[in-house]
C-alpha cells in the first residue's frame, strides 16, 4: 500500500524486507529518505538507526509504529527525524515524508 501510493505521487520507491536488506541497499545509492517500521524480521528498526548512526550514513529517518509514545520517543533518541504512529492515514505519512526530504535538503545547502 505504501509503494503504491508514494509511486502515484512521483517517489521513487525501494523496499527492503528486512533491516538487514535495507542496510545494505543504502551501499548502493542512498534515498532521499527512509521510511522505517520499527518492529521488523531479523534486525528491529532502533537497531537500523544505530547502524546508520555508527556508519555515519546521512538520511532522514520517517519511524513508524503501533507501539506507542515509549517507542517513539526511543526512536527520536536514536536519530529518527520524524515518527508516525499507526494506525496513519495515508496522505499524513506522504506529507510528513515530503516535509523531510525537503527540511534535509535545506539543510544540506547550508
């Protein structure tokens, strides 16, 4: 649902069906954002944000959950720039997610 409704917009998506996936496609061209489930297969998005945070790797962070304020706050910790929590509404999530990318790459510029 989520590829198909960033693709209508215009996003370029790539999926990872685990953390361990998609740490390893960031090696091969970092996104302009990634959009992180924190209860994951294998390795849990809070330790995907460790990995990028001791790897140096520079990209906003858009978490999400259905576990509450606890994890969100634990998200913002590790380097989250952002949390939504679920259930979301659709139009909230490509919002929040535009409002990233373009607070990163202002940033960037300076």
């Amino acid at each position: 649902v989520l590829r198909e409704a960033f693709s209508a917009v215009g996003f370029e998506v790539q999926e990872a069906e685990s953390g361990l996936l998609g740490l390893d496609s960031l090696d091969e061209s970092p996104p302009a954002l990634v959009l992180l489930d924190i209860m994951m297969p294998g390795i849990d998005g809070f330790q995907v944000m460790k990995y990028l945070s001791q790897f140096g790797v520079k990209v906003p962070v858009l978490a999400m959950s259905a576990l509450g304020p606890r994890v969100e706050e634990r998200a913002k910790e590790l380097g989250a720039d952002g949390f939504i929590a679920k259930p979301f509404d659709i139009r909230d999530i490509v919002v929040a997610s535009r409002k990233l990318i373009e607070q990163y790459a202002a940033a960037s510029r300076t």
